[in-house]
C-alpha cells in the first residue's frame, strides 16, 4: 500500500501522526490535494479542515486555524498555531466566539483593531464550516 507519514503539529501538542493515504487542506491559493510522493512544496495555509485519509480507509480531520504546509515526497507536516481535532470542536462555543468577532467588528476603532476582528472572524467561519463538513462525515 502506497502512503504518507502526516504530522498535524499545533503550538501546544501534536495533534496527528500516522500514515496516510491521501490529505486534502485549503491551500492559499485554493484546495490542496496530497498523494504520497508528492513533489516537494512549502506554502501557507488558511484556516479550515485539514483531512487525512488514513492507511486503513477511515478519516481524520483536524481544523487550523491557517499556518505551514511542507510536503516531502515521504512526510506532510502541517503547522499551526491553532489545531483541534474534529471531534474536540464545539459547536456553541465556535458560534459564541464568532458573534464576538462580529461585535468587535462593529465596534472597531483603529485599523489594528479593524484587523484583529477581522482575523479572528475569518477564523470562527472556517472553524464552523470545518466542524459542519466533520459532522457529515460521521
């Protein structure tokens, strides 16, 4: 069988490590899609699901919250500040964060604060998008 090691590393702990057979993740530029042997590449990430097809057929998924991608023709490692694993994403909490971003959008009084809100609400989406596309998989 033909597969990958994958590291999904955050600032805090490694989040995955295994093999796999295949990992999809949204690229800066759109959609990533990673088989073994894949030619060497280093790129940023935005926030979203990470998918791991595992060695044994089943699916991982882990959200970022954006970072780096390096692809060997043997290993993928994704960096990110912010990594959690599907099954640890809240629904409510993701949703409560998300208004808080939009209120601090509003209420934004400097460009740096215009940023920050904006970041941040940028983040809460993708995470909510992430947890919805985990949840139909399951």
């Amino acid at each position: 069988m033909n597969t990958i090691q994958v590291d999904v590393v955050s600032a805090e702990e490694l989040i995955y490590s295994g093999e796999a057979r295949f990992v999809a993740l949204p690229g800066e530029a759109g959609e990533l899609g990673i088989f073994p042997r894949h030619t060497p590449l280093i790129t940023r990430i935005r926030p979203g699901a990470v998918r791991i097809e595992k060695a044994d057929g089943t699916e991982e998924f882990v959200f970022v919250a954006g970072g780096i991608l390096e692809v060997q023709p043997n290993r993928i490692t994704v960096l990110s500040d912010t990594a959690i694993r599907g099954k640890d994403l809240d629904e409510a909490k993701s949703a409560e964060a998300k208004k808080a971003a939009e209120e601090a959008l509003k209420n934004a009084k400097s460009d740096i604060d215009l940023a920050r809100a904006q970041s941040e609400l940028t983040v809460m989406v993708a995470q909510i998008a992430a947890l919805r596309k985990f949840r139909q998989k399951r």
